[in-house]
C-alpha cells in the first residue's frame, strides 16, 4: 500500500509539472543519499558533505538558476518560432558550460572530502564507478549506431517536453 501511494504521488508530481521543483528543493537529502549509493561515508565525512552542499546549494540558487532560467526561456522561443539544428547545438553547448561550471566549482569540495577516504572507501567508490561505467557501456555505447541515434532523438524529446512543456 505505501509503495501504491508513493507511485501516486510521484505521478501527480510529474503530470502537474513540478517535479523539477520537487528535486531540486530536496538535493540535501537526494545527494547524500546517492552518494551513499557510491562510498559509504564515516561520520565526519559525512558532515563535511553536509556542510559543503549546503554552500553549493546556496551558490546555485544565487548565481546560477537566472541563468538556467534565461537559456530554457530562449529555447522556448526558438521551439515557438521554428526549432532549428543551430538552436539545438547552442542549447547543448550552454548546457555543457553550465555543467562544467558546476564542476569546477564543487570539485574542490568533492576533493577535499575523498581525500580522508580509506583504501576500502577508494575500492568501493572505484567497484561502484566501473558498475555504472559498464551499463552506460552497455546501454549507449555497444548498440548499433542506428539504435544509439534514435535513442539520443529520444532522450532529446523527452528533456525538451519535460522542460518547456
């Protein structure tokens, strides 16, 4: 019953468009939790993580979700007066800086936090990467180019639908 009512709610989450929102308000717990997926932090670990993502989030929301809102907003013009590939290429490589941007500045952080790892956190955070290396090996690397295409045309859809409406 409860597992009926959390797939309830996520869908009522998704379909009235706010699911974004939902994540992006709760990445104090969502991102110690999937990090907890990869390397089981200690306790001061733990709350080195804590207090580093909580500046970042406060950085993001201060410097960089004007700007995240801006690019999706040109997008939705572009998509109203005729999409081209130029729009899309351009939408990419802001994208890509925008990700790269939030590399370098987090990267510090995420540094000084494994650099206290132990051998045994180092091999169970580099066991978890090649699991996840080897299914995206597998799901978009191996197929045929054709099926890797289409996927990516997909994918494609599906971020733009989810993102403008």
């Amino acid at each position: 019953m409860k597992r009926k009512k959390l797939l309830i709610g996520i869908s009522v989450l998704i379909l009235s468009g706010c699911i974004v929102r939902f994540i992006y308000n709760h990445l104090d717990w969502i991102i110690p939790w999937y990090v907890g997926k990869m390397i089981s932090l200690n306790d001061d670990q733990s709350s080195e993580l804590e207090k580093s993502l909580m500046a970042q989030l406060k950085w993001h929301r201060v410097t960089q979700l004007s700007e995240y809102s801006r690019s999706l907003k040109e997008l939705s013009k572009a998509v109203q007066n005729d999409l081209n590939k130029a729009h899309l290429d351009r939408f990419h490589l802001t994208m890509r800086r925008y990700w790269q941007d939030l590399v370098r500045h987090v990267g510090p952080d995420i540094a000084r936090i494994l650099s206290t790892a132990t051998d045994e956190q180092v091999k169970e955070l580099m066991e978890s990467l090649a699991e996840r290396n080897q299914n995206f090996r597998e799901k978009y690397i191996d197929p045929p180019e054709a099926e890797r295409r289409e996927r990516k045309v997909d994918r494609m859809t599906q971020f733009l639908e989810f993102c403008l409406g």
